[in-house]
C-alpha cells in the first residue's frame, strides 16, 4: 500500500500546483482582458458621447427651444440654423455666401434636417482627455498586477522555498547521526510524504542505532564470556602437555588417563568454537515484512516508469511480457525491494543488450521472471548465489556485497513465496514465485 499512497501523494502536489499555475494564468488573461476592454471602452465612449449630445439637441429643436442652452454639453460647440445670414452680406450674395458659411467651419459638425429646417450642430471631442484617463486606467491595472505577482512570489518563497531551506539541512543532520530532532509537518502539506517519510528515515534510523548498540553489547559479553570459558581447558591442557614434556606421568595407565582428560578439554573448546560459528551463522539482519494484499500492476508499473528511462539512455533493450493483473499475497513495498535487486543484477552482470520481465502461472502461484543477456557465472556456482556474502567468479572489479540475492530469498520466505535461478545459454533467469491470494 505505500506505493500507492507514494503515487497518489505525488499526484496531489502536482494537481495543486498545476491549479496554482492555471489560475496564475486566468488571473492575467482577466487582467489583460480588464485592461483591453477598458481602454477600447474609453475611447468607444469618448467618441460616441458627441452622438447622444447630438441626438438630445436634435430632441430640444424638435420641441421648439431653437437657442438650446448649450452649458450643459460636454461636446456641442453651437447650433446655427441655415436662414441665419452673415451681417456683412448684401442681398444679392446672401444666398451663396451663406450657403458658404453655412457649410464652412472649422470644427466638427453634423447637418440636421429638423421640420424642414436646416441646422449645422458643431461639436468637439477632447482627445487629449481620453489618453490622460486611459494612461490613468492602464497605470491602476498595471500596479495591480505587479502587486499580484509580488504577492505570488512571496507565497511561492514563504510557503515553499523557505520551507524547503528548513528540509534541506535535515539529511546533513541524518548523516551527522543527530536522530533525536523530530520533523514536523507543515500546515499546507506541500511536502507531506517526502517530511513523512524523512521523519519514518530518522526513527528507523534511531532505532537501528539503538539495536547495534545492544547487538555490540550483546557480541562483547558473549565474545569476553567465550573467551573466559575457553581459558580453563585450554590452561588444563597447557599443564598436562608441560607434564608430559617433562616425563612426570611414567606409568602407562596414567598416561592414558592424561590423555583422555585432554581429548574431554578439547572436545569442550570444540564446543566452544561451535558456539561461535552457529551465532556467526545466525541472520544478521533484521527483515520485518507486513503481509497482505496488493495488485501485482501496482509493483511492475513501478518498476516499468523507474527503469525504462534508465534501459533507454544506456540502449538496453527491455521487454515486459504480457501478463493479466491479479492480487499478490505479501509485503508490497518488500516486493518492490526484491524486484529492484533483481533488476540492478541484470544490469550489473548482463552484457547490457536485453533485459526482460516475464509472467507464468503454477499451481496458485504466479511465477515472475527476470532474466538478461550476457552472463558468464560457472553452473557449478548456481547453488551458491543465494548464500550470503557469496560473490560469483564473474564479479570483476564490480561493486557489491553479496547480500543483494540473499537478501531477496529471505524476504520471499517470509511472503510464502520463493525464488530460484538457472542458466541458459549465458541468459541467467531468476524466478520469483508469488502466492496468489
């Protein structure tokens, strides 16, 4: 199960920040949205204010009010009417040169036709007026979104960043061996699995610590005991081999006698030898697994998205076969620490051109895989590969322990299950065989 709690935490904090991200952008699209339309509105309306005062002195005209009081017009210059003649015009050239001033200004305007009459409405749009409150609206709109993207940028520090200062020492204090400093969550739970799991590391870490001290403890007393106990036969022995350098014992019974007294003294050191080598062969690890059920998918999903990048880069061909999901009977997260050993082998022993993943099934028990290309181990050594400390002839100059096998046989034990290996024309194979559930 941690592996999917693993899997659905990290699909959360990218779920979250992908929101934050997405409403980033919305934010900024309004903004800029805001911004357009403000400024096309802006001019939209200076430029159509002059229509309505247009239409509401046509409307006083038409009512009979031919002097429009015109203080409360933001655009309309004046109204002249067509019969209105200049004063310095003679009769015989009213008719034209009025015609001509009529049509003649200098500002804008319209003609209106209002009962039968004609009237020139001369107005004027202050632009300069525009662009100073469009600027205005723009600067507003601006400073906002800076202080938005300030305030982002300061929950992104304060939230995240700084929080993550705080985690960054945490593995140095780890190393240091300073396991006694708890990490506490944090309100937000952006880190939530990666603290937890930080903190899971510092107890198990406390507490691996803790049983190597008693194992120490334990090794020193029983190593003084053993060597206090070995010390009586062996000075017994020391005493009857100097007597019998120096001939005191001439008669032959005694003799004899001498010398079943050392074979009692040596069988007893014997003892004590054993004793010594069946705790030497006692495990020293400690494996704690947690059976119960998880999906097989669920462990070779993991497994697929960890090592196919890492099979490309290095231009290892690797293959999972086709296999139909069912539910495994052990350890989950154990599973996964067995599949991962089988992997790193078929890496590090393998000639590096396949490595493949395949599925059988066996009397209720699904039979995985793993086999590579490339490996060279004697068949004679097959029976010793999953003993511990036990490195092959084919080992080279490659790191290694000779826990990794032994260890996943173990750990299969104890899930009811099982592992073997053989060799085929240099492809070596290991099986795990799983119990179904």
């Amino acid at each position: 199960m941690a592996t999917n709690i693993g899997r659905e935490e990290k699909d959360n904090i990218k779920a979250a920040y992908l929101k934050l991200c997405i409403w980033i952008i919305l934010i900024l699209f309004v903004v800029i949205a805001i911004s357009e339309y403000s400024m096309t509105q802006n001019f939209d309306d200076a430029e159509n204010i002059y229509k309505v005062e247009i239409s509401r002195v046509e409307r006083q005209l038409h009512e009979g009010e031919l002097n429009p009081d015109l203080s409360g017009y933001e655009t309309i210059l004046s109204v002249t009417s067509y019969d209105e003649k200049p004063s310095n015009t003679d009769n015989t050239g009213a008719n034209e040169e009025g015609t001509s001033d009529f049509y003649n200004s200098e500002n804008a305007y319209v003609i209106r036709n209002i009962d039968g009459n004609l009237y020139r409405i001369e107005y004027e749009v202050d632009k300069t007026k525009v662009h100073r409150d469009s600027i205005h609206r723009m600067n507003v709109i601006l400073v906002f979104v800076v202080i938005m993207i300030l305030l982002i940028m300061a929950y992104i520090y304060f939230v995240i960043i700084r929080n993550f200062y705080k985690l960054a020492d945490y593995p140095y204090q780890l190393a240091k061996g300073n396991l006694t400093i708890p990490l506490k969550e944090n309100r937000n739970h952006y880190f939530g699995k990666f603290i937890w799991g930080l903190d899971m590391l510092r107890e198990k870490l406390e507490l691996e610590k803790q049983k190597n001290l008693e194992f120490q403890k334990e090794k020193n007393l029983f190593l003084l005991s053993l060597s206090h106990d070995t010390k009586t036969p062996l000075s017994a022995i020391k005493l009857y081999a100097a007597a019998m350098k120096k001939n005191l014992y001439k008669d032959a019974e005694k003799q004899k006698e001498i010398a079943i007294k050392i074979d009692e003294k040596s069988d007893e050191i014997e003892g004590y030898i054993s004793k010594i080598i069946s705790s030497s062969g006692d495990d020293f690890m400690n494996f704690e697994v947690n059976n119960s059920e998880f999906y097989l998918s669920n462990v070779i999903k993991d497994i697929e998205n960890y090592y196919r990048d890492k099979f490309e880069e290095v231009g290892t061909s690797f293959v999972i076969g086709d296999y139909c999901d069912i539910l495994v009977y052990g350890d989950q997260g154990r599973f996964v620490e067995v599949m991962q050993n089988l992997m790193e082998n078929a890496i590090k022993y393998g000639d590096g051109v396949e490595v493949r993943i395949d599925f059988a099934d066996e009397d209720g028990a699904r039979l995985i895989t793993v086999s590579n290309t490339g490996c060279d181990l004697p068949e004679q050594e097959m029976e010793h590969i999953f003993d511990s400390f036990y490195r092959g002839s084919n080992v080279g100059n490659r790191q290694g322990s000779g826990l990794g096998l032994y260890i996943c046989k173990k750990l299969m034990s104890k899930m009811k299950g099982d592992i073997f290996a053989e060799m085929n024309e240099n492809v070596m194979k290991v099986t795990l065989v799983c119990t179904k559930c």
